[in-house]
C-alpha cells in the first residue's frame, strides 16, 4: 500500500502550517527515531527514547554502577527520587516537596487509598468511575479490604465515553470516605475537572486520590491549585521515563505529616542508617518512600521528565490541544464515512491528548494497519483503536499521514486476512 | 601508606593458593573492574557491574526501548519477571514456577507478610528477631495494622550476634500466626537453619517469612527442601543486579492458589488485557504481581541472576565458606590484636558471605581505609566495620591485602584525623 506522505491532499500543506506553528516545532529532534517511516502512535502507552536518555544512562551503568559502586549512593542516588519529584511538580501542577517518585502506579495508590481511608474512619464508601483503569479498582478494593471498618467500592457507571460527573457528584454523601479518578481516562480520554470534583468531594468531608497516568504531561490540571488531596502516577507515557518506569505520587503539603504510611520502610524513617528496630517516621513527602528503588529506570525517568519540565506544561498542553483537535478533524473527514465511530469526549477542554475509535473489525485493522500500513496504534478491547499523540514529537502532518494510511487500510480491505483475536498485549 | 600486595608476608602465598583452588578461581574477570588497586568489600550492598550487562544494557535501551518502542512488551518485557524469577529459584533452592521478581522488598514482604496473616485469622502474634534488618519489623508492623483481627509484633532479643534460636522455639505457640526472620542477619551475619525454623513454626501452624536480601547468592539454604512457606529479598547484594535492582519473591507452589494477593494489580489477573473491572486472580506465582516493572533494571537484573545460576550455589557456597574463613584467621591473627573485637558467629556453618569487625574508633578507621587505605567496606552503627565477601568476584589475596591495610591504618594511626561522625549513607 501507498504510505505518502500525501502531499495531493489539501489537508497535507495544512498540516506543515499547523507543525510550524507549534511551539514545539523541532522537540521530535531531542527523540531517538530510528524509523522515519514509522508513525508512533502509542506514545500514550511508552514514550520514546530521549535522545539524551542514551548517554545518561550509558554512564549511569559504567560510570556510576560500575566506577562509582557503592559510592554513588552518596553521588546522588539517594535523594534522587526526591529530585525527580521536584522536576515533575511543575509539569503536574503541584508545589515543591509534594512529589515524589516511588514504586508502581498501583503500589502508590495502594498506599495512599489505604491512608486516605484510614484518615476518614466510620466512612463506609469508596467511588469511582466505570472508565477508571481496571487495576486501580483491583487495588482500591485491596485498600478496602485492609483498612479499618467496613468500606465498599462503588462504580458509577458511565455511558462508556463521557465522565460520569453528576451522578458521581449526587453519590458523594457524608458515609463517602473517598473518590478516586483518572484525570484523564484510559479508553476514551475524557478529562475531569479536577478543581470541581476535588471541591466536590470536598463538600462532603470526602479525600479524594487522583490517578494521572493518562494526563501527567499531556493536560494541564494543576493539583495543588485545585486543593487536591493526593494523586499518583505513571512516568513512561507522556513523560518518557523507559519501559515501567518508577511511578510517583503526590501529596498535599499540610497532609504529609497528618497522615500515617500504611507501608513503613526504612526509606521513610527519620533516620534511616540508625536502623533503629522502632519506626519514626520522617516529616515531608519522604515518608511515603518505602524501599530502595531502582536506580537505572529512575536515572531514565529523570531525563524524561527534565525534558517535560523543559518544554513547560503550557506549550505542552496547547499543543496537545491542537494535535488531538488536529486528528478529530481529520477522523471525521476521512474516518468516520468508512466506518468508523469517534468515541471520544467531542469537548476539547475534557479530553486528554488520545482518542478512541471504534470499528467492529478493529482489531484485524489494528494488525493490518501495523504491518502493512506502518502506524503503531494501541488496541483496546472490544473494538477500539486508540491513538496516542505525544505532545514533544507527534507531528500534525504525522497524524495526516496515519489516517490516511489507515483509509486505505480499509479501502483496500488490508485486514481482511487477519483472524480476528483479542489477545493482544500492548 | 603502603598498599600491599604484601609479598613477605607468609599469608600472602597461602591466599594465592586458596585463590588457584577455588571453583570460581577467575570469575572476577566476568565484571568490570575500574581501579584495581580498590579492594571492594561492599558487594554484600551493591554487587559489582558484570561485564555482560553493559551490552545488555546499552540495547535495552537502545535496541529495545528506542528501537521496538511498545513492540518490547511483546519481544520479552511482559515475562521477564517470571524468566528472571525461574533463573533464580535453583540459586535459592526453589522450584520452577515458585519465584518471580517483583517490587521492593519492603513491598514484597508486605505482601507476603499480610497474606500469611489472613491465612491464619484469630492468631495474634508476628515474632521476628532484634537482628532482623529495621525496614522488616517496620513493615511488619504495618501488616499487622492492616490484617483483619489484633496482630502484635514480637521482637525476640538476641545477643547481639547469634540468632536467639532457642528462645523463637520457645516463643512459637498457637497465638503465633507468622515468624519473620532474615535468613542472614544483616550486621553479624548469624544465618539461620532454614528447614529447622521452618519445622518449629508449622509444628504450632504459624507461617514463615523469610527474607533472603543477604543470603541470596551467598548461602545455601534450600527454601523447597524445607517447605519454606514464602520468601523475599533483593538482588543488588550477592546477585549482581544493579543499583536498588528490583526485588524477589517466593511463594510455595501449594500455596500460591490459596493465598489471596493483598495487593490486587492488573499484572495479577487471569486476563490482564480484558481490562475487566471485576478481579480474577491469576492461579500460579503471577497473582502476586501488582503493577508495571522498572524494565531497564530488570534487564540488569536477568544478568546478574544469569551469573549466579551460571556458577551454581554449590560452589558460590563452597567459595563463600573459603573467604570467610579465611578473612575471619586473617582478622584473629593480624586485627584482634590491635584492639578489634570479632563481631560474628563463630560456626562456618551459621554465618553467610559478610563478617562484622567491632572497634570503638570503627567510623574514623572506616574513612581512613577508604580514603587512604583503598579499601571499601560498610560502617554499621554504632561501631561495626562490615566486610563483605562476594564469592564471584572477592578473591584470598584481596582479602589478605585489605586486613594488612586495615592494620596498617590503625598502627599509623591514620583515623586520628577524621571526626567522629555516624551519618554515613552506605
């Protein structure tokens, strides 16, 4: 199949106008691309690589693990997951001291829905959303089963695209101890309103654990502004931390000495090398530490979100905002008259920087379009593709040419020798 | 000062010896070595680089992350933990399918450590020992706040360098729902007998925990001969895994469907790419993943775990008895006389790869070795020097020049210009 550029196409000089216009014309340039020919559109699941990811972490290795050895503990390592929480605040919107890098995404929420709970005793609810990540209501089910009294998980349940606000909003009572959101959502990408749900909740005497894993570098919802309580997530999306790089969690200053860890490890202790059998716990983010973390995957995450800190939230967003505005365009004008059903937030306020469209045969045009058409989308079941648009080097005239690619796809019916399967994993 | 080698002194041919008839006479070559003229002897806190890893590393960061991008999940990044985890068991005397790799330890053992605890509902106690590392009883206590019931954690006192065996045996009755117990004791080095402790807690029903972070790579103590109920530890130590290298666990294959995960994550489900809100644990040693794991460590961790396989933990046992016992005459002939006190067990066969060394001087002499005496050890409040002897890489002749160093900083009473001072971070 053709894979363009399509230059024929109006929408193709657009495009150029629409990248050079950007103020992040040129970020592509700080990414490792070993493939031009490739269009990556799945940074929403792993960054790239940041260019100057490569020699940072060659020297994290033979520098520093293999010179330094022990040594580079005191070189930095240390404090280094506090670093990176001072570099992400910013991005995320929080002060500094309220962020911190630290275990998984699940694990941190783990702690901090168990301390959240544990801080609103007598309260017997726990909400969410129908289009909150799975995992997170696994373990917010976990924290329910190990924190004191008897508490429930409710599920609001959504219309599969749009967040479920007032009927979230008309559920939240004086027996909820804690609300727990994606900002942004995993499927079709729909973004709350943080300040409002987190007053919201507020109204009641309820906390409330933001999970960005979808938004941190990509939307602009500043926490500390809001008044939110506490929030964790992920750094290999947007912010192009590596493969499963550590998570991190955030927490309101005037709560961090308020609330307990629910899992004490010397990381958090006051005095860690006294290694003193009792635990007294640290003031400050720290606490929430709770082991040695891993320190090549964290000297990646650094680099990344040094370059999110560098490019600053705001281009960042209006750029996302452009990109994401971008492709609904271009979706509606060549997708959506082959099939294809736009199944995202149409509000460009309330969405994240992806988009979902469905197709019955989505998962064979997933492959299809893979193989043949050179474009790395995600699937997601039943039948969705989504397509991440990173804001530091997604093109405009990259999301011309993907869509057009994935056109053909379907006019030259490329997916029709796929079998059709939904065991993918990615 | 002079650094040696120290030729005329009769040991000096005698460590050579030892050295030519070690069955892993020559591995060294196997890791980078930068300064040869630096004695390390803090491979039991962070195991040296092995040379194989610089390439690994360079393309999972190169290859894999800038290269595949997401593809990586499919190439091999989704079972690393469970590959990793099979090439560890034999090293630890395990079975297939009972290990994984997983988390922190601190985390590992909270998990494992509440799930014992449901396991036994009604059952108060949680006995550990005063040798036990810190992070340990505080974690512990942690699952005791959050099992269902009143659980209350017990530190059973010790001598300070043996493990107070007789009174864990005493202490174990059917109140007692767990015992927690470092398999190496991580300042003295006591290592328990495994099958014994194991048989003396289950003749009552209690559980046992037990954490291998110093043991692991140094010490043979098999957990499946025993019928070792769970098991963490790290991999940065004795296994060569890199800086705060993602952690260990082990679950007894009959108990890995009995046992609930406390912390439900989406790595745990039967069908994790469902995305299904409702949680079904996955059967087998899977369930106790939680969330995404830190790829880039985890590949230095594949390759130090390689090694230790590769050389087998019959002769890294056999090595690690010859350089202790070696270091522990080389410290009664040339240190005790200048004022050290033998800080560890002395039976070859209750001890692991690190022997503490006490003096009332030990922070200044420990900067003076370092500084001047090329000598990297590890301090342990309030006046422990801890060297550690890494059977992979640590060689006689290294351990005969460090003690002859040692000696000479003392007896030119090199410390004398270093203050007194306990905030060491290492």
């Amino acid at each position: 199949m053709e894979l363009g550029p399509f230059t024929d196409d109006p929408g193709y000089r657009a495009a150029l106008d629409l990248d050079a216009a950007s103020p992040l014309d040129g970020w592509a340039e700080r990414f490792v691309i070993d493939e031009p020919d490739l269009i990556y559109l799945d940074g929403n699941s792993l960054g790239r690589l940041p260019r100057d990811a490569v020699d940072v972490l060659s020297h994290a290795v033979q520098g520093q693990w293999g010179g330094r050895l022990i040594r580079g503990w005191n070189d930095g390592w240390w404090e280094l997951q506090l670093e990176v929480g001072e570099l992400l605040a910013p991005v995320i919107g929080a002060e500094a001291g309220e962020v911190m890098v630290s275990d998984s995404t699940t694990v941190n929420l783990y702690k901090l829905a168990l301390a959240a709970l544990e801080a609103r005793p007598g309260r017997r609810r726990i909400l969410t959303d129908d289009l909150n990540f799975p995992s997170d209501i696994y373990v917010l089910e976990s924290a329910a089963a190990h924190a004191t009294g008897e508490r429930q998980v409710e599920v609001v349940p959504s219309d599969g695209v749009e967040g479920p606000v007032e009927a979230i909003i008309a559920a939240l009572d004086d027996d909820t101890a804690l609300l727990c959101l994606s900002v942004t959502t995993f499927k079709s990408g729909y973004t709350y309103d943080v300040a409002a749900l987190t007053a919201a909740a507020h109204r009641v005497g309820a906390m409330v654990v933001w999970d960005l894993s979808h938004a941190a570098g990509a939307v602009d919802q500043p926490l500390s502004a809001a008044g939110a309580d506490l929030a964790v997530g992920c750094t290999y999306k947007y912010l192009n931390g590596g493969p499963g790089a550590p998570a991190f969690l955030y927490v309101r200053s005037d709560l961090q000495s308020e609330l307990p860890s629910p899992v004490q490890g010397w990381f958090g202790h006051a005095d860690p090398f006294a290694l003193d059998l009792e635990f007294q716990p640290v003031d400050g983010i720290r606490r929430f530490h709770v082991g040695t973390m891993p320190i090549l995957s964290l000297i990646g995450t650094r680099v990344g979100v040094a370059l999110a800190a560098e490019a600053g939230i705001e281009a960042i967003r209006s750029t996302s905002v452009s990109l994401v505005g971008w492709a609904e365009r271009l979706i509606d004008e060549v997708l959506v008259p082959r099939g294809f059903s736009f199944g995202s937030p149409r509000d460009p306020g309330r969405r994240g920087s992806h988009l979902s469209i469905g197709h019955p045969r989505a998962w064979q045009i997933t492959q299809a379009l893979i193989d043949q058409g050179r474009v790395l989308p995600d699937f997601r079941a039943p039948h969705f593709l989504r397509l991440g648009f990173a804001p530091l080097y997604t093109t405009h005239q990259e999301i011309h040419t993907a869509v057009h690619r994935l056109a053909r796809v379907v006019d030259e019916g490329l997916w029709e020798t796929y079998p059709q399967d939904t065991s993918a994993v990615t």
